[in-house]
C-alpha cells in the first residue's frame, strides 16, 4: 500500500502558545481515518496544516506532493463556505466548485444531492445548520481525489440523518481514497473506522488500527478514547 | 491544478454582481433625486446629467472600497485559498478581476454620461451644452482641441492611462501588504487583548509603510530629477516608472507573504 499523506516533525505555534509539535503521521491509501481529541486538541489545526490554510514548521506531503498549490489538488476539505455571502444561491456555490475544481463530479453532486434531499434552489441564508452541512459534505465528497478530510461533519445534522449518511459513507468515497473523520460522535463513526488517530498534549498520541483497540483492550473505541483522557492533563 | 482564467473568471464573477447591485443603487438614487426635482419644479433637460455626476461619483468610491474589502476577504478565506492554483496565480487573479469589474464600472458611468449629456443638450438648443455638442459633432471642437494640444499627445494620455491605473493598482497592493503584515505580525503575539494590540498594530504598520513608500519615492525623485526638466511627458513617464516598481516590490512582497505566512480565517 502506498502513502497519501506524511507528515515529517510537524510542528504549529501561534500567539506564543505551541498548539502542536513534533507531529510524525503517515495514513497509507483507502482507510477512514477517526481523528479524535477533545475541543482545542488541535484536530483542525492538524486538517489546516495538511491542506496549506495554515503554516507550521516541518514537511507535510501528499500524493508525495509536499508543494501546497500541488498539495491542494489531492485534497478535498470540508470548507465552511464562508467566501459566500448569505444571499448567494447554491446553484452558484455549484457553479464555482464546477469551475474552480477540475476533480468536481456533478454526477456524484447530484446522487448525492438526491440522498440528503438538498434542494439546490435555495439561498445559503434559508439553510439550517444540519442542511448546511449536508450541502458542505456534498461538495466536498462529489470531488474525485485523494485525501478527504472532513471536519466535525455531522455538528448540526439530526441523528437519523447522521446515521443515514454515516453508514453509507463508503459508498461515495472513492475505493483507493484516504478519508480523515474528525467528530465528537465517537460511538457512532466507530464501525466504519479502519484506523484511529488521537491527537493529545499538542501531537498524535496514538495511531493504531480500530481494530487493535478492540482486540488488545477489549473494548470498543469511544472507552479507549475516554479512557486515554481519564486522569490525564486537559488541554484547551 | 486550476489555471489562472479558470480562477480569474470564477473570482469575477462574484465581483460582476456586486457592481451591478451597485449600479442598481445608483440608478435608484438617480431617480429618486430627479422625481425630487420635478415635484419642487427645477427639473431641466439636464437634470439627469447632472443626477448621475453627482450619484455616480459617490458609487464609484462606493465600488472601489468594497471591492477592496471583497480583494481582502478572498486573500483569507479557505473558499478560494483551497483552490489548487499557485499563490503568484491566486494574487494576480483576484487583483486583476477587481480591476476589470471597477473599469467596467467606470465605463458603464461613463456611457451613461454620455447619453444623458446627449438627451440634455440636444433637448435644449439655448444651453451652453447644446453649443458644445454642436462643435463637437461638427469636427470644429475637435480641431480647436487638438490644435491647443502638443504633437505627442498620444503619448502623454497613454502616460497619463498608466499613472492612473498603477495608482490605483498602488492602493490596493499598499492595502493588502498593511493587512498581510498586521495579520502575520499578530498571530506571534500573545493572545490576549487583541483588539487593542491590533488597532495599535495596525497604526504602527500604516507607519511604517507609508514611510518607506515615501523614502522611496524620495530617493526616486532625487536621482531622476536631472531628466526631467520642463518636458511634461518625461514627468508623467518618471512618475510612472516610480509607480511601477514601487507596484512591482509591494507585489512580490505580497505573494511571499502570502506564500510563507499568511493563513486563512480558521473555519
């Protein structure tokens, strides 16, 4: 199997205060990736560091890629759409995603459309919070590359629909993509997970197989993910 | 990766609608303040013309400031900075779109002009506008323009055309090099109190900028003043080379910047 991401000694301060350091991390291709950490761990800011929006220290590659212009291409990030006022319809949002992304696939955008009912006639501004969500994980998922990062997906999304488009995550993701889950909804991303990834004390702290954590601690990954924090030093 | 048309026609198309709205504003206001006219009984064939001097210059400045607020604002959101195209490509398209949409602004001002100018002085054979545009359409106001105007002229009103779109280039590149510097100077600063650490950041590096700017203006004029003597297109065409390189360090200045240290409004 082939690496889609390695980050080398990866290291992100800002205003004085290290949020990260020292960050070793290498996802091979075709995993679903839980990135876990509690609120101000720095899972985002690790997502940032990965796409370029954000400048550390250190050598992010992927693709074996590690020019950001070039880096961005391989990358399909779950973008708040804030460059789009409130007014704009999402008929133009897909127009620019069209446009700007060579990799953007209004077939998929359309299937994908269809499953979460989003109604593309409406303005950004008539959007609910879950819908807008919604909207967010079809762009980002009707693009055709290779590292996905989707960040807290699901805040916002009512639990029927959660459960809906988690389970069917598979099934949009392209066989030989890497896809990076950051979410508070453990329990729930927990079954479609081949690997975890817990970021604690400003860098991964572990990185192992889902399925190593059930086998060697018997347990399943929300408790060893709680237990990891349990008595340990909180950090915001 | 993206190529830097497909980026330019994507950033513009966001800043086409903005202007239009604009104009729509505009038009609004213009008859509005005409209806205001007529009810009070001061409405002339040139009250239009008149209407949209006045409207259009505010809208101009209108447009300009937003468009810079629009060129600041796609500088650091992950909407446009996530597009696989090269920081020198992105500047250059978001620069350049903005430029495009505030001529096509002007030259929108400028038709409209034109034709109410047209409507009121054709309308009203006693005005002094009337007489003007006579001359004009009959070639003698031409003649006697061009009769007082010195033989390159040509030169001087492309010399004139660069100084005024590399000053206004100028603006927005000293805007954008003010808010990169604040914005990487403030992210190495502690965490507290940032609003007032960032207003006095801001003064401090308004400072600074525009005092390099004008030492370097300084030690342009004083090494070229021997060329200039009293021809005037030697003068426009020195002030547009101070303007072009000064347009030429802000811009690679900017893209560095925005290369190394500039990031995006976290989601």
């Amino acid at each position: 199997m082939t690496n889609v991401l390695a980050m080398n000694q990866v290291s992100y301060k800002r205003n004085l205060k290290t949020i990260l350091h020292d960050v070793d991390l290498t996802l091979e291709t075709g995993k679903i990736i839980g990135l876990l950490g509690e609120n101000g761990a720095g899972k985002t800011t690790l997502m940032r560091l990965i796409t370029g929006s954000a400048k550390g220290k250190g050598t992010v590659a992927v693709s074996g890629d590690t020019v950001i212009a070039n880096r961005k291409s391989h990358i399909s990030f779950s973008e708040q759409l804030h460059g789009f006022s409130n007014s704009t319809k999402l008929d133009e949002v897909i127009a620019f995603y069209q446009r700007v992304y060579a990799d953007f696939d209004p077939k998929q955008f359309t299937e994908l459309c269809t499953f979460l009912q989003i109604d593309t006639s409406l303005k950004l501004s008539s959007l609910s919070k879950g819908m807008k969500e919604k909207v967010i994980i079809a762009l980002t998922l009707a693009r055709r590359t290779n590292l996905y990062l989707l960040d807290e997906p699901f805040s916002g999304i009512d639990s029927m629909s959660r459960k809906k488009i988690i389970s069917s995550i598979i099934k949009w993701k392209p066989e030989n993509a890497t896809m990076v889950i950051s979410d508070h909804y453990v329990s729930e991303i927990a079954p479609i997970l081949d690997e975890i990834v817990i970021v604690k004390d400003q860098t991964i702290y572990t990185h192992r197989p889902a399925d190593s954590v059930r086998e060697e601690f018997g347990v399943g990954i929300e408790a060893y993910y709680e237990s990891l924090y349990e008595g340990g030093v909180q950090h915001d | 990766m993206t190529s830097f048309g497909t980026m330019f026609r994507a950033l513009n198309r966001n800043k086409f609608s903005l202007i239009n709205q604009i104009f729509l504003v505009e038009l609004l206001a213009v008859v509005v303040s005409s209806l205001w006219t007529l009810v009070t009984g001061h409405f002339s064939s040139m009250t239009l013309f008149y209407s949209f001097i006045s409207w259009g210059s505010i809208a101009w400045w209108v447009a300009f400031i937003l468009l810079s607020r629009k060129n600041e604002q796609t500088f650091m959101q992950d909407t446009y900075r996530l597009v696989p195209i090269g920081d020198g490509g992105f500047y250059g398209a978001n620069v350049l779109s903005s430029l495009v949409e505030l001529l096509y602004f002007s030259v929108v001002q400028a038709v409209v002009l034109v034709i109410t100018m047209l409507i009121g002085g054709m309308g009203n054979v006693d005005s002094d506008m009337h007489a003007f545009l006579n001359g004009f359409f009959d070639g003698s106001g031409w003649h006697a323009a061009l009769s007082g105007m010195p033989a390159n002229w040509p030169w001087l009103f492309l010399g004139m055309v660069i100084v005024a779109l590399g000053i206004l280039l100028l603006v927005w590149t000293t805007i954008t090099l003010i808010h990169f510097l604040t914005s990487v100077i403030s992210n190495f600063l502690p965490r507290g109190r940032q609003r007032v650490v960032l207003v006095i950041l801001y003064i401090v590096v308004i400072w600074l900028v525009t005092r390099i700017i004008s030492l370097l203006v300084m030690l342009y004029t004083k090494y070229t003043s021997g060329f200039v003597g009293a021809h005037v297109a030697s003068q426009i065409y020195l002030a547009a080379g101070a303007i072009v390189i000064l347009l030429v360090l802000e811009v690679v200045a900017n893209i560095f910047l925005l290369k190394k240290w500039v990031e995006t409004q976290a989601n």
